[in-house]
C-alpha cells in the first residue's frame, strides 16, 4: 500500500481505467506511465496497486481493506485497470510474507504462505475477479505486533518471482494487509506484576513482560482509577496490554476531592516511575520505560482526570520534569464525568478516545446531568479521536472490582464480556499509537458487521457503536456544520440542498431535561455538547428518495486524492420515527461528477449502518437512551465500480439517499484518506 | 510473580502505636497553596441533575467512634478545600453515618465537614463507616482545634477541590436545626477512649496506613482500600 504513505494521487488512478489509460497497456509499463509516488519504484515494471479486499456478496463485490482477523477470510480483487490489461491470462495468485523495496529487490523470489500459489483465469468483469486467497488459515501477528504484515502479488508470468508486469500490494515501506491477531487473546509475553508504594497517592500496580530484561525500553501505559475504585482492579488491562509489550501501572487516584486533584495524581505517580525507575521494584524497569510513548487511561472521575491533566501541561499550568507533552501519545477516558467543561477537561492535540457505557448508571449520559455526558469530551478532542460505546455495559464492567457493574437497563453485558471487548479495542489503540502499527487503525472504524474478531461474546446484546476521525492532515471537510449555520450552506462555503424535512442545524445539546420526544427540542437525545461546547450537525426526518446533497469544495473534485468518503449519524431517540422501526438505518451514499454521472453505494452493502438508540428507560418518558453516532466511511473504490463512466477528476457532490423513514442526525461529511 | 503480600494491619499498629504521643494537635499553619490557574470552572447553566448545585443542608453524622489528635514532622496540602491549606496536625476519626450519603459515584457526593473543615474520607464508608482525616486550622476551620472534631455535618453534594471558606459558611448557616451533629461529652469521652493517644508520625504516608489500620478495625468492608494503602513502601 505505497499510497498510504507517499502519495495522495496514485492508488484511485490505478482503480479507474478511465482516467489512466496507460495502466491498461500491456505488461512492463514504462515507470513514467503511472502516477506513481516518488520512492515507489523501485523495481521497474512491477505494478503497485490495490490487490487486498473483502469480498461482499453483491455488487460492488469487495471493499478494500488493510486489515483481517486471523480465521478469517481474505480475498485479492483486481481493479479494472488489471482486468483490462491481463484478460484472458492464467496468473499465480502469492500471499508473502511482508518486504519493504531494498528487501524485494535483494530477493524476488515468491515464497507464499499458504505453501504454494493459487492460480487465477483473468476474467471480463470485476466481480469474476474477486478471489478468495485465504479462508482463514493462515494464523495473524508477528511476535508482539498485533499484524503480521502481508504483501500480495500476481506473478503474471508465473515464473515465482516478483518481476517485470508482475502486481504487488505492498513493498515499499507498508505491508499490502495485515493478518491480526486475535485481539482479546494474550500476547506472547509472560506477564508479572508487582505492587508497591512510594506514599500517600503513590500506590502503584505495575505490569510487565515477565522477559523485560530481553527486551528494549518499552512503552508506558498508566492507568487513573475512578472514584470509589482501586487501583488495583484493572488486571484485565495490566495482563493484556504488558503481555503485547506495554509496561501497565496502575496507581491510586486522588479523586474524591475532585478532577484536578485526580489530575494530579496521574501527574505525580507518572513522573514517580519515570523518575525512579531504576530503583523500583528492585530496579527491574531501569532503562526499560520509553518515557516518549505513553499512553494514559483513566476511568470516570479519572477520565475526566486524564484529560484534564493533558490539558494542564498543554496549557503551562503543570511543567513536567520527566517527560514532556509530545510523549504523551494517547490519552482514553472510559466513562469521563465533564465537571470542569469545555475550557479544562479536553485532550488537545493528541489522539484520543472515548469509552461509553449504555447502561452506565452513574455516569449516565442522562439530558439533566451534562457532567455525566462523556462524548462531551470526545468532541472537544481536536486530533486523531476515536468513540467506543457499548450497549448494555454498566459504569462498574469497565474494572474487575467484586462490586456492582452499576448498570441500568436491559440486555446488560457482563464484566468478562466487556473486557473482552475493551482488550478488543485498546491492544489496536495501543498497538497503533504506540507502536506505529497504523494498518491495525481499521480495528477502530470498521462495523463488526463486516469485521468482527473472535474470542468476542456471542452475546446478541452487545451492540458497538463506531466514531472514528483522523487528523485534520488526512481529511477535507466538506461539512462538519461548525460555520456557516445556514441550512443551505456547508461549513466549506458550498451549497448544501436537502430535500429532507424539518431539518435543523445547531449544536448538538439537548436543550432540555429529559430524553422525551417533544416538540420544541429538535436537538433531543444530543449528549455530544453541555454548555460551553460547539459541537453542531443537523437532524432531520428522513423518507425514501429524500437527499441531502453537499457541493463538493474545488479540494475534493479530484478523487484520486481520497480513499473513503465519511459522514457520522445516529438515530434520534425516542422518536416515532425511530421507534416505529428499531433496527440498523440505511442510506445511499454517492458521487456526482461534473457531466452528471452519479457513482453510489449502499452503506449496508459494506455492512455499514447506524444502530438504533439503547433501549433504556428513564431521563423522561419513552424508550430509548443518548443518540449514538457511528461513523460510516464508505471506500471510494467500491463506490465508482457503480459507474464505469464516473470521471474521479471532476467529483462534484456528495449526495446522501435515505431509503427509510428515520429521525437522523447527521455531521462530519468528508473526503478522507488512509494513513 | 504474585502480588506483594500486604502488611498485616497488627503490625502497622505496632508501629504506629511506637510513635505515639501524648500531646494534643500542634499549632495551625496558614495556608500557602492556591488553586491550580486552570482549575475554574465554566460557571455557566450546566445542568447537575445529580445534585452538586448550591450547598444544601444533608444531616446524616450519626456517631463519632473514634478520635485521636495527629501531629507530623512534614506537612502536606489539605486538597480536599479550595484553599488547600497545609496539614501539621489534627484529628484521625471513625464515624457512623448514613450510608446512602456515604455511597461512592462519580457525581458530585456529599462533602463530610467539621466545623468549617472538610474532612478527607480515607475510606468511602460503604456502609456508614467512615474513617477521616480532619485537619486542624483554626484560621480557616474557624474553631480551637481541640473543639473542631465536636460539630460533624454533611454538605450538599460538590467537589471538596472546589469549597472555599465561604461556600461552606454559606452552607452551614443555610443548615436546617439538627443537621449537625454536636459531639456530646460522653460520646466525645467514648471516642476519645477508643481513639487513644496523639498519632505523631512523620508525614502523609504513615498517618494514612495508620488510617488504613483503622479502616480494618472500624470498616472491615472497605479493607479492600486499606490494602490498598497498606502495600510495601519503597523508596523512604
């Protein structure tokens, strides 16, 4: 996957025969033929395009992804481009083991994993040409990476060798695709743990790889309890993450006197291990703590206290001494109470994500608490975000105290079934951030639909809601409703033009107590803003046929720039449009280009869709809990296969189809593009 | 590796018990640490449905148990009030109360007051028990520190980080009649009994394993966070 660290331009052209012709021409294409990025040739007349997909049913036949579960099955899918150019030949389908150019170039040879190649017949048409290489058995990870990186090839002349007119979906610095490990399932690392104080506020639960004196400087990940918790109750998280590699401490949490005394203890007891590192614990960690990858998770209060304490040293307020504020590389708040608001309680600057329980019976989400909305703080995070929320799961199943899971309402997930899912999500996260393992990125976005790992609970309760946002540098807005609040206009200055009804733009802060559906609180069931905060989208009702249809900005004319077109919705709760049908609403999502010609894809197509609310009561009359957002990032690839003819150079509008009626909320229109 | 064994809480109080003395609480100091700059709050209409608006009367001090004066070598910073004034000396106590103003939530929860002092709760006190870290100031607590742990009250739920002096005299005198507890002579004689001499130890750390002793002897349920407190010290 080249494009993904060098070049913005190449890997949509070499999708799309229309607008580069030359890479239908026959095989050993000459280097200056292709749009490709500088540095990416270095094996003349190889061809590096996408080859890793997921197969679908039903047109658009496969989806490109990076990323696949061990058991699971992985196909290749050549573009049109191939198609065109190898129709009619028999070819040699490798599954290899991972080299960057200096690598391939040293050794051609094709050694596949799965002991010999496939062989494929080039066939007229994409969807003959969707082919399963592996159904799911090839075991995933490489020692502590979570991925074992994986280019793909098509050995056109069949000669074993990645050579001239040869395909290849990898090389360069970047695996083709990664085969994950099973997330929730340990790593290879024995795990010991040792508890020790340094006084008052400095208890301290450490984990570690039982082999660390093998191993280099390792990163930290420090946990901040919550209040009326322990320190001590985060073993799921300590084991896991320390048996991948990760030093886990968990330390007491000053939080009963409040957030910013919880701030501070997350302060004190990170520098104290840094600090003292060579002797603690016998000075088994000397050396071993790479104080420039860390990673901070904190619960409730301390959540809350996480990001406040992020914010400290963003703002000068605190000046750490043992490390300073680029080292902090993730900062996670599960289930963050917001008593400081929107000036004091947010993660700037850094990656950041956020853990919600549906069930949550403390910090509640309920519209007559803004302190207890979590995804206020998830909205104020400016960089890379990510939001996990969980129906069913109560404020205590995020620890393995002995207490209640302090959860209200049906269908509620267990302690062992939500840290299942919390090691399902943290270990990419982690893996991600501080490990630079960016393919494993698609664990955060993907809908379990289409994605979901094993050793997860089979439970039908467990529902997973979505957000995902990457930086600003990987991203054209299109939309995100912060400016320009008239409802024909988007944030980027073009025309929006809806044929929806009652469509509302604002902030998204329900401006009443309760989630009753009544009229006059257009906004009911937004949590994302509390006073302060400016977080805004639109809701409105939508029907069969009903568009909304976003001018696309001179920036994202041309495609060739982007991977994914992405919105966020939800579902409104409570209303009757909502109720009246509970399950997944599904939308089209399609292109227009300048001549007219209109490129769309269903969102259930790639197994995408948003859930309905969390069927609690409470908070009012009704049914139905906080409207939960989930990101839909549709592959712009599967979206043009619709129209052979769609002109990828001159896109001009963004337009979203309902197929159902539905109460929605929607935001965060945008062209992005993978890492 | 296993998890450290804990120290036996016997053997914390013999240690504890090896330092004490029989003095009552040392002279107050005044307070030296403001707020944090970034620590204000937003001020504006957010809705606290849980209830940590205005300061409330919530009586709920049912007995004092337990009482002995504390002095230490090396102070620290009472964070548990605005002005976070620094602790030399003061009172150890266990407390019976309402459990439900007891009950441990991320929300804002009732601040435990003596006199004009907020009390540092080392243990939640899932049912009631409570064992307390009470500071003496005379400045700000407004009261002789031999007479502070004699007027128990609770305050509406809040921040304790975030009361000054003023917000809990406003809330006090907004106290309906028999929302505190006074201390009468015969349960202070009781407490003071049970309590013992002067705990004169060095710093923060020894005065909460002492606390951590007492949580094991007064909350027994809570002994989770007393071993917590109890684990192996390093680096002193």
């Amino acid at each position: 996957m080249i494009h993904k660290q060098s070049s913005l331009g190449w890997p949509a052209c070499a999708a799309l025969a229309l607008v580069c012709p030359a890479a239908t021409s026959q095989q050993a294409l000459p280097a200056s033929a292709q749009a490709l990025p500088p540095g990416a040739r270095q094996i003349a007349g190889v061809h590096y395009v996408e080859l890793a997909a997921r197969a679908l049913p039903a047109a658009p036949w496969a989806e490109r992804v990076d990323a696949f579960w061990e058991g699971s099955s992985m196909s290749l899918a050549l573009d049109e481009a191939q198609i065109a150019r190898l129709a009619g030949l028999q070819v040699d389908l490798y599954m290899v083991d991972h080299k960057d150019d200096a690598q391939w170039l040293a050794n051609r040879a094709l050694v596949d994993l799965r002991g010999g190649p496939s062989t494929h017949l080039v066939q007229v048409g994409f969807a003959a040409n969707v082919v399963e290489l592996d159904p799911g058995n090839i075991f995933g990870g490489d020692g502590e990476r979570l991925s074992r990186g994986l280019d793909i090839v098509v050995d056109v002349d069949r000669d074993g060798t990645l050579s001239s007119g040869d395909c290849i979906d990898g090389a360069g610095r970047a695996p083709g695709a990664g085969l994950l490990k099973t997330a929730p399932l340990n790593g290879p690392y024995q795990v010991v743990e040792q508890i020790y104080s340094a006084g008052t506020w400095l208890g301290q639960d450490v984990y570690y790889p039982a082999n660390i004196a093998q191993l280099g400087p390792r990163p930290l990940v420090v946990v901040s309890h919550g209040n009326g918790h322990n320190y001590q109750w985060y073993d799921h998280l300590g084991f896991h993450l320390a048996s991948w590699g990760c030093i886990v401490m968990s330390h007491t949490n000053n939080t009963v006197p409040g957030i910013v005394s919880a701030s501070t203890t997350t302060l004190s007891n990170t520098e104290y291990l840094l600090a003292n590192q060579a002797t603690v614990l016998g000075g088994v960690l000397a050396g071993k703590i790479d104080r420039t990858r860390i990673a901070w998770i904190g619960h409730s209060r301390g959540g809350e206290g996480v990001a406040h304490a992020h914010n400290r040293i963003r703002t000068g307020a605190y000046a750490p001494v043992n490390f300073q504020l680029s080292d902090i590389k993730l900062v996670s708040s599960i289930a963050p109470t917001d008593f400081l608001g929107p000036t004091s309680s947010l993660a700037l600057g850094v990656a950041y994500s956020l853990w919600t329980g549906g069930a949550d019976a403390d910090v509640n989400g309920c519209a007559d608490c803004d302190l207890c909305q979590t995804f206020q703080l998830h909205e104020r995070a400016n960089f890379e975000r990510y939001s996990i929320s969980l129906h069913g799961a109560g404020h205590g199943a995020f620890h393995n105290g002995s207490a209640s899971t302090v959860a209200t309402g049906p269908c509620q997930l267990s302690r062992t079934d939500t840290h299942l899912v919390m090691k399902a999500y943290f270990l990419p996260m982690v893996k991600h951030h501080l490990f630079g393992e960016p393919i494993v990125e698609e664990c955060l976005w993907r809908h379990w639909n289409g994605f979901r790992g094993f050793s997860l609970p089979s439970t039908p309760c467990l529902v997973v809601d979505l957000m995902f946002r990457p930086p600003a540098s990987r991203r054209l807005v299109v939309d995100d409703f912060q400016t320009n609040p008239a409802t024909n206009l988007t944030s980027s200055g073009t025309s929006l033009v809806a044929t929806v009804t009652g469509l509302v733009e604002g902030v998204f802060n329900d401006n009443d107590t309760v989630f009753t559906d009544l009229a006059g609180d257009p906004m009911n069931g937004m949590t994302l803003a509390g006073p302060g905060d400016v977080s805004a989208g639109i809701v409105f009702d939508s029907a069969p046929g009903q568009r909304l249809t976003f001018e696309l900005p001179a920036a994202g004319r041309d495609l060739r720039r982007y991977t994914h077109v992405s919105l966020r919705a939800a579902q409104a709760t409570r209303d009757p449009l909502t109720t009246a049908v509970l399950g997944e609403h599904d939308m089209e999502v399609a292109l227009r280009d300048g001549a007219g010609r209109r490129a769309v894809v269903r969102a259930s197509a790639l197994s995408m869709g948003i859930s309905e609310p969390y069927q609690r009561t409470a908070c009012g009359t009704g049914t139905g809990w906080a409207n939960e957002f989930e990101t839909i990032r549709v592959d712009l690839e599967a979206l043009l296969r619709s129209e052979p003819a769609f002109d990828a150079t001159d896109a001009r509008s963004i337009e979203l189809e309902f197929v159902s009626n539905g109460r929605i909320g929607l935001d965060e229109v945008a062209l992005e593009v993978d890492p | 590796m296993k998890k450290a064994l804990f120290h036996v809480p016997a053997a914390c109080l013999l240690v504890a018990a090896a330092t004490w003395a029989v003095r009552e609480p040392a002279p107050v100091r005044l307070p030296e640490r403001q707020p944090a700059p970034d620590a204000a709050q937003d001020g504006d209409a957010r809705k606290i449905a849980a209830g940590g608006g205005a300061l409330e009367a919530a009586p709920g001090v049912l007995r004092l148990v337990a009482a002995a004066p504390f002095t230490l070598q090396k102070p620290y910073d009472h964070v548990w009030r605005l002005e976070a004034p620094q602790v030399w000396s003061g009172w150890l106590v266990a407390l019976e109360a309402d459990p439900a103003l007891c009950a441990p939530r991320q929300t804002p929860e009732p601040v435990l007051v003596a006199g004009l002092q907020t009390a540092a709760r080392v243990n939640h006190g899932v049912l009631g028990r409570v064992v307390a870290v009470l500071p003496c100031d005379e400045r700000l607590a407004g009261a002789p520190c031999a007479e502070l742990a004699r007027s128990w009250w609770w305050s509406a739920p809040a921040l304790p980080e975030q009361l000054d002096e003023a917000a809990l005299e406003a809330a006090r005198s907004a106290l309906p009649p028999g929302a505190i507890h006074a201390v009468g002579e015969a349960e202070w004689s009781a407490a003071r009994a049970r309590g013992g001499e002067t705990i004169a130890v060095l710093d923060e750390t020894e005065l909460w394993r002492v606390a951590a002793a007492w949580i094991l002897e007064h909350a027994p349920e809570d002994r989770e966070t007393a071993q917590g407190l109890l684990v192996p010290l390093e680096g002193r």
